[in-house]
C-alpha cells in the first residue's frame, strides 16, 4: 500500500464517519449505506452507496456534496460515488459524478 493510498484511506474513513444520513439512519459507515470503496495507488476513491430513500431529491444533493467535500481533501485525488440498488441508480450516478 502506497503513502498515497494511506493517506486518502484514513482520510476518506474520517469524512465518511462524521459524514450522517440526511434522514437521520445513523452514519455513511453502516453497512446500510456503504456497500463497497476502492483507494487506488494514487489516491483516487471510489465508492459504491445504496441511498436510503430511493427516490428522495434530499439523498441526490447529500451525495453530491459528499463528493464535493472528498474532493476539497487534500489527500484524495479524485472522488467518484456510484448509486446502487435504486431505480435508475446510472441517473444518479451521472447527476453525482457530472
């Protein structure tokens, strides 16, 4: 594991764990939400999150800041968030990722 990679991991594991859930379900971190993250050897993020409401525009705009805010870290490189198990999850994702 590079330095890089270290870094953007701690990094990305304290934004997501004071990061909550617009509607009050606890944490980015439950196995709820957080279904699968990447760190590559340059420090760029993937996540793959499952919304809680799947069609509320209040869960698009959380996700859409919490791209902004892992972005605005000096230790990730680049963010990319991917929706899942909601209907049309590719619209999110291209609303979030744009």
């Amino acid at each position: 594991m590079s330095r890089a990679q270290k870094a953007a991991k701690k990094a990305l594991a304290e934004i997501l764990r004071d990061w909550q859930e617009p509607h009050g379900s606890g944490s980015m971190m439950d196995e709820k939400g957080l279904i699968a993250l990447d760190i590559t050897e340059g420090g760029d993020v993937a996540l793959q999150l499952r919304p809680t409401r799947p069609h509320c525009p209040c869960c698009l705009i959380d996700l859409s800041e919490l791209k902004v805010k892992l972005e605005k870290h000096r230790k990730i490189r680049t963010a990319y968030i991917e929706v899942a198990d909601v209907p049309d999850a590719h619209r999110w994702t291209e609303a979030i990722n744009a």
